[in-house]
C-alpha cells in the first residue's frame, strides 16, 4: 500500500462567485503485483496531472460554463456535473486516478480537504460507489459528456482563452506511456506546447529602473 500527499490550487466558480482555493489531498494506492515495472510511470502519471493540469486551473459547474466562456482570459479549466464542492471533487479525483492509473494501482481511498471547508475532510473509496456513482448520480444526457470527461485515462483540460476547446496529454509524447503505441483515436493536441498562464511581472520587480 503507498499513500501519497499533494497539494494545489484553482479558482472555483460556484453558483454565482467566484472563490480561490487550495486543496489538499492524500491518495492511498493498492499496487498490482504482476505490473511492478510500471509503478514509477504510474505515479509519474499521478503526479504530473496534479502539478500541470490541475494546480492553478478553474473548476466550473457545466451549468456555469457559458458565463464563464465570456471572460476574455487565459486559463485552463475543468468542468465538473455540479458546483465542484470537496464531496464531488473527491468523487471526480477518485474516478480520475484510477483511469490514468490504467490498472497498475488501484486507488483505494481519497481523502480531500481544502482551504474553503475550513478543516473538514471528505473521503471517498469503492464503498461509497466506487467509480459507478459519477454515472448513476449524473446519468441525464446533458450530463454524460461532463461524467465521461473525468472517465479519460489521459490529462485533459479545457483552454477558457480558445472557447473552452479541449486538449489532450497523451502519455506518450512525454515518455509516461505504458506500451509505447500511439493513441489512433482523435486529434491530439499536445498540453507541452501549450505554456501555463502566469500571473503578468509586477514592474517594482526590476531593481535597476529610472
């Protein structure tokens, strides 16, 4: 059994406000025995998605998205089936890392809590409905899109700057991949050519200005 413990941080647009917040979450990871060469890529895997696709992101409800579609900003976002409170974040992390994880480990547990609960953590593991409660919780049309999103065994987002079009990492194109062929469905459009946005350079910075 392996625990790991990451950090990051997003703005969240619930109802109507727009709030930052940092979350903290711990993942305890059941390994596959008879797939023991793959764990480091496995947790590589974890651990990129965390630091480049999810840290300073905007989660959004998929009702939220066309008020959000209108801000002329860049940013990368991920759209949840409801508000993203902690209760469906961790449900949506849980379903997430066990399908970039692809069977090497198997996510036995998450545990979330984050800066905006002020203390309170919530847990959620195969007890609790495992990866089934995403599709039986949101199973309206309208939905099924959003619930398939986080279904993806690749790191995705949604670029807010480029009308909230979609791209994908495959895992391939930075040497995570676990059987070395490329995908042969859909564009892809690699997440290393896109640079994250930074916050612009505050001018008191330089030093030596007259």
């Amino acid at each position: 059994m392996i625990e790991l413990n990451e950090q990051f941080s997003t703005t969240c647009a619930i109802e109507d406000i727009i709030i930052p917040n940092t979350w903290n979450i711990k993942v305890t990871l059941l390994p596959n025995p008879n797939r023991n060469k793959l764990y480091n890529k496995a947790m590589e895997r974890i651990q990129y998605y965390i630091a480049d696709v999810l840290d300073n992101s905007i989660f959004v409800a998929r009702y939220n998205i066309s008020t959000l579609s209108n801000l002329p900003l860049k940013a990368q976002v991920h759209i949840f089936p409801d508000d993203p409170w902690d209760q469906l974040v961790a449900m949506c992390l849980y379903t997430k890392f066990n399908s970039i994880l692809e069977g090497v480990f198997e996510v036995e547990n998450i545990v979330v809590s984050s800066h905006q609960s002020r203390g309170i953590s919530h847990w959620y593991n195969e007890n609790d409905g495992g990866t089934s409660s995403l599709l039986e919780l949101f199973d309206d049309e309208d939905d099924r899109e959003t619930v398939n999103y986080w279904f993806k065994p690749t790191a995705q987002l949604f670029l807010l700057h480029e009308g909230l079009r979609l791209m994908t990492q495959e895992w391939i194109e930075i040497d995570l991949d676990y059987t070395k062929n490329k995908s042969e469905t859909g564009d892809i459009i690699n997440l290393k050519d896109f640079k994250k946005p930074k916050p612009p350079r505050d001018v008191n910075d330089n030093d030596n200005t007259d």
